[in-house]
C-alpha cells in the first residue's frame, strides 16, 4: 500500500481500471481501502433500487493494488492539483456538530466556564459521530434515490421562486420603464416644437447668409474691376512715359544733328582768298587725276576678270544643260519611287502603331506579373503570420483551458472552504455569545471584587482566610480574562481569515469571469487587472477592519474611563477614514469596470500607490489579530493612506468624472461618514462626561487626587451633558437625514437609477467642504480636551481642577460653526424628497466591460483568423490561376516580342527609304531652283553680249568721231586750269555719306552670308560682290567727277580772259572746257565749236568701251544744272552698267 499513491491507474481482480481517489480507513470496515474512479457508471452497486445491499467485504477482497497492474502517474501537473483538491475537500467535510445550549449567568460558575464548553462541544462531536455512523450504517439505496428526488424538487422549487421574483420584478421595471417612455414622449413633443422652430430659423438664416454671399462676390467682382481698370492705367502712363522718354531722346538727336548741319553751313559758307582758291583748286584737281587714273586700271583689271569669269559659268551652264534630261528623267522615277514609298511608309506605320500597342499591353501584363507576384510575396508573408497567429491562439487556448480547469477546480475548493469556514463562524459565534455572557460576568465579579477590595481597604480588618480567599479569586478572574483575551484574539483572527477567505472567492470568482470571458491569460495577468483587483481588496479590506473597529469601540463604550476615551476617539477617527477609503475604492474599481479599454489601460500605473494602503490595511489586521494595536497610531497611518488615495482620486478625475452616478453617490457616503464621526464623537464625550458625574469619587480614589472635590467635579459634568443635550440631537437628526438620503440613492442605484440633481452640484461639494473641516476641528478639540481632563485627574495635576473652566474646554461643541448642522440636516432631507422623484433621476447608461471589449477583439481576431484561413485558400486557388494565366502571357509575350522585332526591322528599313526619298526630293528641289538661276543667268549673259556687241559699235563711231578734229587741224593746246577753290555743297555730301554707310552695310551682309551656301553659289556671290564694288567704285569716281565738272563750270564762268571768251564766242555764246583721257591718259582743256546737239553727239562718241574711256566738258547752254545730273548722269551710268554687265 505504500507504493500507491492517489492519481494511480490500477487493474482490479475483475479486469477493470479505475483511478485511485482516496487511499485510507473506512468506517464500515477495518483495515486500509481504495476509492477507484471507474471508467463507466456501472460498478459493484450502480444505486438502482433492485439492487441488493453489498455484504460486508472480506479482507481477502480488498482490491490490493498489484505491482504489476500499476501504471505511473501522467506527468501533467493539472490532474495531480485536481486530485490533491479534491482530497483536501473530502477530508474537509464534516458534518456541522450541534450547538451546546446557553447557560444562565451565574457568578459562581463563572471560573468553570471555559472547562463545561469544551466538554459540551467534545459531547457534541461525539454525538454527531455516533449519528452519522449509525445513518450511514442503515442508508440503503431507496433512501438514496429519494433524498435525489427530493433535492431535486426542491432545486425546481428554489428556481420557480426565483422565476416569481424575476417576474414581478421585471412587471415592476415595465411599469417603470411606461412612467418613464410617457414622460420621455412628452419632452420629445417640446423638443420636436424647438426643433422646427429651429429649423425655420436656420432656413431664414440660410437665405441671409446666401443674399450676404452673393452681395459679396458681387462687390468681389466690382474690386477685381477695379483693380484691373487700375493696372491698365499704370500700364498705359508707364508706356505714355517711355514714349515721352523716346521723344525726348529723338528731340535731342535732332537738335544734336540741327547743331552740326549749322557748324557745317557755316564752315561752308566762309569765304576764301583767291590765292587759297586756286591752290585748293589745283592740288584738288592733280589728286582727282590721280584717283581716276587708279579706277580706270581696277575697271580694267575688273572687265579682264569678269570676262574670264563668264566664260566658265558658261562652260559649266552647258554641262549643267546637258545633264539636265538626265536630271528630269531621274526626278520622275525619284516622284514613282516617293509615292510607292509613301504607301510603304503607311503600312508601315499602321505596323508600328500596332507594335506600340503591342509593347504597352506587354508593359501592362509585366507590370500586372510584378504586382501579383508582391502580392503573392506579401500573401505568403501574412499567411506564415497568421499560422503562426493560429498556432499561438491554439497554444494559448489550451493554457486557457487548463487554467479554467484549475480555476474551476480551485473555485469548487473555494466554495468548500467557506461552506467549512461558515459553518466555524457560526460556531465561532456560539462561543462569543458565550465569552460575551462570561464577560458580562467578569465585569460584575470585577466590580464586586473592586467593591470588595475598597471595603476590605476601608476596614483594613481583614483575615488571612478572607485574604487567601480574595486572592484566589483574583487569580481565577485573571486566569479567565486571559482565557476571555486569548479566545478574543482567536475570534478576532477567525473573523479575519474568513473575511480574507470570503475575498480571495470573490476575487476567484471574478477572475473565473473575467478569463472566462476575455479568453486571454495576458489580459488577465496585465497591469489594470492587477490594479482592479488590488482595488476590490482594499475596499474589501476597508470594510473588514471597519467592522473590527467597530466591534472594539462597542466593547470599550461599556465604562467610559478617559484613557478608553482617547483610544476611543482614535478608533473612531480610524473608523472615518476606512469609510472614506471603501468610497474611494469603490469608485475606482466601479469606474474600471465600466470605461474603454484605453482608460481602463491609464488605471495601471496607480497599482503602487493602491498596494501601500492594501499593506496598510494588512499591518492593521495582523495588530488586530495580535492585540497588540494603537489606535493613535493607527489613525495616523491610515490617514496617510487616505492622503495617497485621495492623490490618486485626483490624477484619475478626467475618468472618474464619466461616471456621474459614482461621483453623486461618493459626495454622499463621504458626507454621511463625516457625520457619523461626528455622532461618534460627541458620544465619546457625552460617555466620557456621563463617567465622571456619576464615578468622580471612585475615579479621584483611584487617580489619588485628594485635592479635588467631587461634588465640583460631577457639577461641572451635569452642567456639559447638559449644554451637550441640544447640539447631540442636531448632530443624531442630520446622522439619520444622511442615512436615509444614502439608502434613497441606494435603492436608485439598485434599480439601475441615479439622482443627475447632484452631478456638478456645488451645494453637495460645499457640504462636504463643510463637513470634512467640521470633523477635523471636532477631533482636534475632543483630543485636546481629552488630554487636559486626564491631565487634571493626576497626582501632580498640570493644571489642577480648580484652575480649569470646563465648559469654555467645550465651547467648541455649542458654537454657531458646529450647529449649522441644522441646515445640513435640513438640506439632506430636501435632497432626500428631490431624489425620490423621477424627474429628478437618470438611468444609468454603462457600456460594455473591459474584458467584454477585450473579448470582443480577440473574437474579431479569430474571426478575421478564420476569414484570413478561407482568404488563404481563395488566394491559393487565384495564385495557381495567376501563374498559368502568366505562363500563357509569357508564351504570348514572347511570340508578340518577335512579331515587334520582325516589324521593328521592317520599320527600320522603311525609315531609311523615307530618308533616302527625303534627301532625293531636297536635291530635285535644289536642281530645279539651280536651273531656274542658270536660265535667269543665260539670259542676264545674253544681254550683257548684246549690250557689249553694241558697245563695240559705238567704239567704231566714236573713234570715227576722234578723227575729225585730225581731219579739220584742229590743234588743242594746253591750257592752263586756273586755280580756284571750291565749295562741296551740304546735300551732295550728306549723299556721299549715306552711300559710304550703304556701302559697308552691304558688304557686312555679303560676308555674312558668302559661307551660307555651296562653293559654286559662293563663288557666283563672290563675283557679284566685285561687281558690285566695282559698280560703287565707279559710282563714286563718276560723282566726283561730275561734281569737278560743276565747280569748274561755276569758276570758268569768273574768269574774264579776252582770249579765252573771243575763242569760246566763235564756237558757242560761252566757252566750255574739255578734258579728255586718251590712251595714255592726258587731261586739257579744248575748245568745242558748235551746237549743243553736236556736243552731246561729240559726248556720245567720246562716252564709250572699256580702253577708251574719255571724259570731257558737256556744253550746255542756260539749261537747268539738274539736266547735267538726271540726263548725263543717267546715261554715263547706262553706259558703264552695259560695259560691266551689271
């Protein structure tokens, strides 16, 4: 038997395995027996009532376990802890033994008392015993299956009365909820009348507001108007000034050139000597000659050359003239070869334009294949997220599992526990009924032996028998105090246990549901869990050592001495400030259960401060368990603790204030414990005053205060109990108006209803104020009186009772501050009948749990688990697809991939032919524009040959003129030029000018341009840029000339020579000098015989070829000088132009 062990599976003799339960002694047999859990419901006896009663069983048929039938333990931990409970919860049961009967009080058998309950209780037990054993002995079966049946029935019972309740409550609540959907239809009815009252008025404002917005964008437009006629007038003065500007910049440069016209006039207009004419004359004209005879050798240089020149354009207008057929003949085939081109080119291009759309839906389907294999990569990546998610979520719902499992198991032994520990409580309170009876008794024999001694000490005459006596009875009331105080502690400490107990259930309990309902072992192990438990545990805690207090300060209110007078006003100081602490609990673990879970998770940090006023609490049970407590010190620590929950209290406010019925309903328990510290207190001193006025000579025997006399003292008592009387009826009328406005707003707070007349009000948080500074000086005053009585009462009495005015020590307690409780009495009874109203009341609204919201993520977690599982497959399903759908594009992409190559070559191809028929086109272009010049050029040169064959012409006839001066012996003799100075006229010199400035703009323009083109029409450009200096050169000498003809016709006619007029009168009515360049170029002067037409015949002969270039004096008669410019100008100028072929 030692091998065995509970948790074991054994095979018995008859080939069943069970599992051992239970391992020890029965009561129906000796010896050591097994509890097997067998696998089916069918054993020895299945309870059925036809089976017969088990004989007693025989020693050989113990089921014995056998070695070899014994198998090892399953290594789980969860079923040992399961079977370890379950034992412990079968050896705890016992059934409840019978109460022991009440004596009556007797001082005589007070010293046995102790010795005649513990006898009673051993009968008790062993009649219980006796009982059971001989019930279980006669139990059969039938008995059994009726006891069943009958817990049964009464189970059914219990749940139709509970079905009955439920049913006329919620017939209760439906009344309610008509009352209340009534009164909320009329209030819908007035808020439906302001809505469209306001509705009206919101269209009126509408229409306001869109005439106020038209009436802007109006005067917007207006502005922008405005601003743009603006800027259109700065524009127009800027640019009205920089014409101004440009005016004035042209007004300047015209008095700029008026000034240098004058300088010039007046230059010109100076007049000179004759000798400085004539020297200005004759170096003027020596330097003409020289010029001339210079241009005449360039014009020969420039004939030679361009002759030169014409023959190989001719050669090559003849080449270009021959391949000219060839050239048309090979343009049309070019225009045949463009136009088939053309077509080529189109098809092409619808080829290409394919080819583009090809290539963009392949950039499509690539781009597609990339997206989908992301998507494909980012799938894969999520779903090993969400089997790893999947396999977690398992894994921890197995260990939710499990610790339901233990939280059950643990739960059940729980429930025994305080079944146990309930049933010791109600046999703990047989015996402090019984130690309270055996009190009461000490006290008296106290007294008697208190009495006794003050007599045997008045007398003095006492023997040594009434000594011994006295002595022994002395020795047993102090053996049975100890005894009273040592079962005191244990009733104090059972008391804490089974608080502690019933606490740890409850917070079992909660935790169960909490993890039953949340399913998640993190959310239960985090910080606001812990923080919502510690806070239950303090209020739990709270109440325990309240009701402690409580009963401590009733067992010192028995005589009312003043050292239990200053303890008791500690005790009940404390007892205030655990009161105030189970509020301030209670409204956190209240507020907890009802915020969000991003408030819930702000409640974690404060799991510190609640867990040192829990430890505080803790110190106070184990000094309340030990007897070994100071109130003083007490009241001390836990107002410290009452400090740090208030801070937390504070720093939670922006979430506690979400909860208003909370915060009603904590203004009112705080001021309902003000004032039962106040009802504490003044009872401590009315007993305290009641003591001395009835006891002042016991006390001053006892305190050996022989100086005072006793009638002052109990006076001075009567004379305070009396000032005492009205302010104690005000303070117990407003402890009861407290008390019943705490029960109103409990009974709204059971039917889900809450007085919203409190919620910011700031007459409830003005009493309070009042209440919480009218309770401190009232503790300070008792205290302080408290300590100056005692004081007084000493041997040395500091100061002495004569020197103390006792009712001023009170004055406190009577004065205006202390009876405006009055009004507060007054003020709770008005707010007692508000709150009974339900208008007055709110229906408390609280949204879901933490943990509800905490489940509903985690089954929103397992439900997108599961979409994402079927999201998985589908995706499975659409990647397979996908990736043959791109296996088949590929394929596609790749034979679409070569069709564009194939077209991409053909493209080729056809871009180069384009280009070819291109440049083709540009050159049959340029062919044409060059046949065009060539025959503008042919028929340039053929006039040109015309107009030298006519100069040749004239040549012959002019030299057939030359001769006839030869042939009439004509003799021209050197003349001398008189020398005269000349004046160049302002006109012909701005003239020369502006030919000069033509000039050079020309060439600038030739040069830019000569490198522009090919080198033949270089070439051809740069010719006619030397033909046409050629021509400006000759222009220029040919106005020099005329010019010098002018002057020297203007000074001729000054000069009076005799000779020289009788000579040019026998030719014409004045004589006209001629110079002439023959050969070698000479110049004279010559007199013409004639008339103007033989001059201008004469002019004609000597005006002509390029070697015989003659210049002489054209006579003329009294024409008008512009003739000398418009008709011989005009005709030296044809005459030049046809010699150089321009």
């Amino acid at each position: 038997m030692s091998s065995l062990k509970i948790g074991q599976t054994v095979e018995t003799s008859t080939n069943q395995t069970g599992i051992i339960k239970y391992i020890g002694t029965i009561h129906v047999a000796e010896g050591d027996w097994l509890g097997l859990e067998l696998p089916t419901p069918t054993g020895k006896n299945d309870g059925s009532p036809a089976a017969k009663p088990t004989p007693k069983p025989k020693a050989p048929v113990v089921p014995k376990a056998r070695p070899s039938s014994v198998v090892a333990p399953k290594p789980t931990p969860r079923a040992s802890i399961a079977a370890t409970k379950r034992q412990s919860i079968a050896t705890t049961t016992a059934p409840p033994p019978v109460r022991a009967p009440v004596r009556k009080p007797s001082i005589a058998g007070s010293s046995t008392a102790s010795s005649t309950i513990q006898d009673a209780r051993h009968r008790s037990n062993a009649t219980a015993s006796s009982a059971s054993t001989t019930s279980k002995a006669s139990r059969d079966t039938n008995v059994e299956t009726l006891n069943t049946k009958i817990r049964h029935l009464e189970k059914q019972h219990g749940d139709d009365q509970d079905r009955i309740k439920d049913l006329a409550q919620a017939a209760d609540e439906r009344d309610r909820y008509k009352a209340i959907i009534e009164k909320l239809q009329s209030k819908y009815q007035t808020l439906h009348l302001d809505s469209a009252e306001l509705k009206t008025q919101l269209q009126q404002l509408q229409s306001d507001n869109d005439s106020l917005a038209k009436k802007q964008e109006e005067h917007e437009a207006d502005w922008e108007i405005a601003l743009l006629d603006k800027e259109m007038a700065e524009e127009r003065a800027e640019q009205a000034e920089s014409e101004l500007e440009a005016v004035r910049a042209k007004l300047e440069e015209r008095d700029m050139e008026i000034e240098i016209m004058r300088e010039e006039a007046a230059m010109f207009t100076t007049e000179l000597s004759e000798e400085d004419k004539e020297a200005a004359g004759w170096y003027r004209l020596q330097h003409e000659n020289d010029r001339l005879r210079q241009a005449l050798i360039t014009l020969k240089e420039m004939t030679e050359e361009k002759e030169r020149d014409n023959k190989a354009r001719f050669a090559e207008l003849e080449m270009d003239l021959a391949s000219l057929d060839a050239i048309r003949q090979e343009h049309t085939e070019l225009q045949d070869r463009v136009h088939k081109d053309e077509g080529i080119i189109e098809h092409l291009r619808a080829q290409v334009d394919a080819s583009a759309e090809w290539e963009d839906l392949s950039n499509e389907l690539t781009d597609k294949i990339h997206d989908l294999e992301e998507k494909a990569k980012r799938q894969e990546a999520t779903i090993r997220e969400l089997e790893s998610e999947a396999e977690l979520n398992n894994e921890l719902l197995v260990v939710h599992m499990d610790e339901e499992e233990d939280l059950h198991a643990e739960l059940e032994a729980k429930d025994f526990e305080i079944a146990e520990h309930i049933h010791r409580l109600e046999l703990q309170e047989v015996a402090i009924a019984d130690n309270q009876l055996l009190v009461s008794k000490f006290r008296d024999l106290v007294y008697n032996l208190q009495s006794r001694l003050a007599d045997a000490e008045s007398s003095r005459t006492m023997t040594e028998a009434q000594i011994r006596d006295t002595t022994g009875r002395i020795d047993e009331v102090m053996d049975l105090n100890r005894h009273l105080r040592a079962s005191n502690r244990q009733a104090t400490f059972k008391e804490v246990q089974l608080g502690l107990y019933r606490l740890d259930a409850e917070v079992a309990s909660k935790r169960l549901a909490i993890s039953t309902e949340a399913q998640s072992a993190e959310f239960l192990k985090s910080l606001p869990v812990q923080t919502y438990f510690t806070a239950i545990s303090v209020g739990a805690k709270a109440s325990l050592t309240s009701s402690l207090l409580l009963t401590a300060d009733r067992e010192m209110s028995f005589n009312g001495g003043l050292e239990e007078a200053m303890a008791r006003l500690s005790c009940v100081e404390a007892v205030q400030c655990l009161a105030l602490l189970q509020t301030g609990s209670k409204r956190l673990y209240s507020a907890m259960e009802t915020c969000d879970l991003a408030d819930f998770a702000a409640f974690g940090p404060i799991d510190q401060e609640l867990r040192v006023v829990e430890k505080t609490l803790d110190h106070t049970h184990e000094a309340l368990v030990n007897d070994e407590i100071n109130f003083t010190d007490m009241a001390n620590s836990l107002a410290q603790s009452l400090k740090i929950q208030d801070a937390v209290l504070v720093d939670q406010q922006n979430i506690l204030a979400m909860m208003p019925e909370d915060e009603s309903t904590a203004h009112i328990q705080r001021i309902v414990a003000r004032l039962d510290y106040l009802g504490s207190n003044f009872a401590v001193i009315t007993t305290m005053m009641s003591f001395l006025a009835s006891n002042a000579t016991e006390l001053l025997v006892k305190t050996a205060a022989q100086d005072i006399n006793p009638d002052d003292v109990t006076a001075a008592a009567q004379r305070v109990l009396e000032l005492f009387a009205g302010p104690s009826v005000i303070c117990n009328k407003a402890v009861a108006a407290g008390q019943k406005l705490l029960r109103t707003v409990d009974a709204l707070r059971s039917d889900s209803l809450y007085p919203h007349i409190f919620k910011g009000s700031e007459d409830i948080m003005e009493q309070e104020a009042y209440l919480a500074k009218l309770a401190r000086d009232a503790a300070q005053w008792g205290r302080n009186t408290l300590s100056i009585i005692n004081a007084s009462f000493q041997p040395e009495p500091s100061p002495s009772w004569s020197e103390l005015k006792i009712e001023d020590m009170f004055a406190f307690y009577w004065s205006p501050e202390l009876l405006r409780l009055d009004t507060t009495a007054q003020r709770l009874d008005a707010w007692t009948e508000e709150a009974s109203l339900l208008l007055n009341t709110s229906e408390i609204v609280h949204g879901p749990t933490p943990w509800a919201q905490k489940a509903k993520e985690m089954e929103a977690a397992r439900k997108k688990n599961s979409e994402a599982s079927v999201l998985l497959e589908k995706l499975k399903v659409e990647h397979k697809a996908t990736l043959l759908s791109l296996h088949e594009r590929e394929q596609v992409i790749e034979t679409k991939s070569l069709e564009i190559e194939h077209l991409d070559a053909k493209y080729r191809d056809a871009s180069n032919k384009v280009t070819d028929a291109q440049h083709l086109r540009e050159k049959l272009i340029k062919t044409e524009q060059e046949m065009t010049d060539l025959r503008t050029k042919i028929t340039d040169q053929h006039s040109q040959i015309e107009a030298l064959e006519q100069n040749i012409a004239r040549s012959d006839r002019s030299e057939h003129a030359i001769n006839l001066p030869d042939a009439t012996k004509m003799v021209t003799e050197p003349v001398e030029q008189p020398s005269a100075s000349r004046t160049i006229p302002a006109q012909v010199n701005c003239l020369l000018s502006a030919l000069q400035t033509e000039n050079h703009w020309l060439r600038r323009r030739e040069h830019t341009d000569m490198f522009d083109r090919n080198l033949k029409h270089v070439f051809g450009k740069m010719r006619h840029a030397q033909q046409k200096t050629y021509a400006q050169t000759i222009d220029r000498a040919l106005t020099d000339v005329l010019l010098e003809m002018e002057e020297s016709d203007d000074d001729s006619s000054l000069h009076e020579d005799a000779e020289d007029h009788a000579a040019a009168q026998s030719l014409i009515s004045r004589p006209k000098m001629l110079p002439m360049g023959v050969g070698p170029v000479q110049t004279a002067w010559q007199t013409s015989n004639g008339t103007p037409e033989q001059y201008y015949a004469f002019l004609e002969s000597n005006v002509v070829g390029p070697m015989g270039f003659r210049l002489c004096t054209i006579p003329k008669g009294d024409e008008d000088m512009l003739e000398l410019w418009d008709d011989g100008a005009s005709s030296v100028f044809e005459s030049l132009s046809g010699e150089m072929g321009i």
